[in-house]
C-alpha cells in the first residue's frame, strides 16, 4: 500500500511537472493546441456546473476592468490629434490639409509601426503575468525601449525628406512645402512613442489601466491649455501646433514613468537591469511580426490620404477624407481597447494554461464591442449632416463629408469586430498570420480595387475611397476568423 501511495505520488509528480511544461511552452509561444487542452481540462472542470449567464458576467467583469480605462485613455489621447486638427481647420483650409498630410501620413507611417511593434509587450508581458513571472515584465519593457528607439532613429529620414517624397508622390508644391515644414516638428513627438508605447502595455498587462486613463485625462488638460496659448493667444500657426502635441506627448510618457519608477509597480519594476540586453534578436523578431501585423493596416489609411491627394480640388478632398477619417479613429479608439483586454486577457488564459478560457474571453469580447458598434453606427446615420461642423465651416467640405456618412458608418461598425480578432492574435503569438491576411485584404484586392473604381469606372474620388474602406475591412475582419476560433476549440 505504501508502495501505491508512492506510485501515486509519483504520478501526480509526473502530472505536475508535464503541466509545467506546458504552461512554459505557452509562455514561451511554441505550444501546439493539445497542450492548451490538457493543461485547460482540471481548470475547466470545476466550472461546468456553472451557467452560462454567470461565465459571462464574470468574464465581462475582467474584460471592462482593462476595457473601461483603456477606451478612455485612447480616446483621450486620440482627441489631442482631433483638437490639433480642429485648430488647424479654423486657421484655413490649406493649414488643414498640410496638417492632415504631415500627421496622417508622414508621423502616421511611423506611428503605426511603433505601435505595433510595442504590442509584443501584450504577448510576453501578458503571458508572464499570467504565469506568474512578474520579475520578467519589467526586463521586456526595458527591451521594447531599447527596439523601439532603434526604430526611430531608422526612421528619421522620413522627417527630414518629408516634403521631397511627398512631391515626388504628386503632391502639390504648396501643400507638400508646409506639411514638410510642419514634419521636421514633429520629431520629438516621433520619439515620444518610442518610450511612451511600452509604458502604456506594461501597466496594461498588469490590470494598471487606470493609471494610463488618469494619466491622460490630466494630458488632456494640459494640451487644451498649451494649445490655446501657443495658437490662440500667441499665434504660432502650424508651428505652435505641432509643439503643442510634442508637449503633451512626452508630459504623458513622464507622468507614466514617474509613477513605474516611484514604487508604483514594485512587483514587475525592479530598475534598469543588463537582462534587458539578453535576447535581444528574438525580441526584435516578435516585435517587427507585431509592427508589421498593425501597419499593413494602419499605412493602408495614409496611402488612400496620399492618393486623394494627387486629385483635382484635392485640398477639399483630403480635407473630407481626413474628416471622415479622425471621426472613423476616434470611434476606434474603443474597438482598440477591446483589442487590447481581448490580447491580455487570451495572453493571461494562455500564461495559465487554459486555452477554453481564452476561447470564451474572445467570444464575449467580440460580441460587446459588437453592440457598442451598433450604437456609433446609427449615431454617425443619424448625424451625418451635423459631425464634420467640428472640423470646418466650409460648405463645400462639409458637403463632400455628408456623401460619405453612409458608408462611413459601416466602416465604424464593421471596424468592431476586427481589432478584436487582431487582440486574439497579438494574445496568442500570431501576429504573422494577420500579418498575411491584412496583406492579401488591404494591397492585394484593396488599394487594386479602389484605382478600377476611381480611373476606370470614374466613381470619383470619395465614393471610391469610402467603398474600398468597407470592402477590405469585411475582409480583413471575416477571413481569420474560422482559423481564429478553430485554434481555441
């Protein structure tokens, strides 16, 4: 009998250990999806008697605690560049579309690769967390700054050359020389995400939300007030406003790092530490399959600015485009922030071994950005002739907006669903499958179907331009998603 119960011990032993295993392979990115199972199957046990209706709720409980903060930090941050544009609007109509240029395309292009560069963060600072590793979440922040600085200084010349390449893509002199004076700016800002990037997810993926909401709520503030001084009071024109984002930008990565520095995550933030310098490669490798992943996306935005630009009367087009754009960003800051509780809740299920688990997190999550999406998109029908008085007074632009308030409210609804299914991949480690996707969706069929419609078929530039937004987006948002749920079932 002794001998069984030291068989049995052994067993269980055995059993542990393989858990172990698996649980470090999750961590690590290289489990397959038997070992997802066998290590979820005593995690799920002991929750089947339970109802429905009460997994929902507990689930949602988890899923709004990083939610919640995260839609309003990313609203306000997205509102610093909608106030930016707001001013230049109202100084004249070629400010706005240098701007629009200078922001959208040349600091966007950057934006969106640093961005998701940074999200590598939400796959090993959230499987870590979840694993119980906190130690580990401090040294791969301190290797995202070390990546994301190294970018930037690479991506530097897009700055100084801004208003030579936006000639040479046929840009008019007037408008490429401004956006190109206003470019040179906006490199602090440029390097602000560098630092301010790996912040934000480090906090993130400790359930730190809302100390990033409270943080740019008080940036908010102050860029209200820098904005008024330098453009209102003192008339800096496009110069003040670009100073006015660098200002606020870094107040933001300060008041964050004050607050990781001063004892506010002991747990995760132990200092700088040479670990950081330790595979290095191997983090740059996950960090581009993650930049690569969300700029496909995100430049697609910036070519379509860039095509609008090369029209007839292209001041007013780019300036209605870049309208219906912001709107369309601001609306997505909240689908951006279920993409990022949807990435750390999978990377915290994950990190857990509990690969049901992240398969419900991501149902739940899909279907409340959902309904959220319904809302905007019967808000956008409603007030299509109204939104655009934000930005100008121009009867003309104004005009160019309300032909295109039918399709853009369903781009804001079907952009509900995508970035969900995007935090599902950047939970999980799959970054270079929707790398792929978004290739095929955006540069494969869309920017080829938006130039058929446009100089082909002579639809003109906006129809063209709002009609290959929708079309691409059902594609990107529907072509993952058997693979996605097959992954977790």
């Amino acid at each position: 009998m002794a001998g069984d119960r030291a068989a049995g011990g052994s067993r269980r032993g055995d059993g542990d250990d393989g858990d172990e295993e698996r649980r470090v392979g999750l961590l690590n990115g290289h489990a397959k999806k038997p070992d997802w199972q066998v290590v979820a199957a005593a995690a799920d046990s002991s929750s089947t008697s339970n109802k429905l209706g009460r997994r929902v709720w507990d689930e949602s409980k988890k899923l709004w605690v990083i939610v919640a903060p995260a839609i309003f930090s990313r609203v306000v941050t997205f509102s610093m560049n909608v106030i930016t544009q707001a001013f230049a609007g109202h100084i004249g109509d070629l400010e706005l579309a240098a701007i629009s240029i200078a922001n959208t395309v040349v600091v966007g292009f950057n934006f969106g690769l640093m961005l998701g560069m940074a999200s590598a963060l939400e796959t090993l600072c959230g499987q870590a967390f979840g694993a119980k590793k906190y130690h580990m979440m401090g040294v791969y922040m301190q290797r995202s700054w070390i990546v994301l600085f190294g970018c930037a200084v690479l991506l530097l010349p897009m700055y100084f050359f801004a208003e030579e390449a936006l000639l040479l893509m046929g840009q008019s002199p007037e408008l490429s020389a401004m956006a190109g004076k206003v470019s040179i700016w906006f490199i602090p800002l440029h390097f602000s995400f560098a630092f301010l990037f790996p912040l934000q997810r480090f906090l993130q993926c400790q359930m730190k939300n809302f100390v990033n909401a409270a943080v740019s709520g008080v940036a908010l503030c102050v860029h209200l007030l820098v904005s008024w001084l330098f453009i209102t009071r003192f008339r800096y024109g496009l110069v003040g406003i670009a100073l006015t984002l660098n200002f606020s930008w870094w107040a933001t990565a300060a008041m964050l790092f004050a607050y990781v520095a001063c004892g506010g995550c002991p747990d995760t933030w132990h200092g700088f530490s040479f670990e950081a310098l330790a595979d290095i490669w191997d983090f740059v490798k996950l960090s581009t399959a993650s930049g690569v992943m969300l700029c496909l996306e995100n430049w697609y935005y910036r070519i379509l600015v860039l095509l609008t630009g090369n029209l007839k009367n292209a001041a007013i087009a780019v300036d209605a485009l870049s309208i219906c754009m912001t709107i369309n960003g601001w609306e997505m800051m909240i689908p951006l922030a279920f993409f990022a509780g949807t990435g750390v809740r999978v990377a915290n299920e994950l990190g857990a071994g509990n690969g049901k688990g992240a398969r419900f997190a991501t149902i739940v999550s899909t279907l409340t950005s959902l309904v959220i999406g319904l809302f905007f998109w019967v808000l956008v029908m409603c007030l299509h002739d109204k939104f655009a008085l934000i930005f100008t007074s121009s009867a003309v632009v104004l005009d160019a907006v309300n032909n295109l308030a039918v399709l853009l409210a369903f781009t804001i609804l079907l952009n509900s669903i995508q970035p969900v299914l995007s935090g599902v991949a950047v939970g999980s480690g799959w970054q270079s499958m929707v790398a792929y996707v978004n290739i095929g969706s955006y540069y494969i069929i869309g920017i080829p179907m938006g130039i058929l419609l446009g100089w082909l078929f002579n639809l003109g530039v906006l129809v063209r331009a709002a009609t290959y937004i929708s079309i691409t987006r059902i594609l990107s948002t529907f072509k993952p998603l058997p693979y996605v749920m097959s992954l977790f079932s």
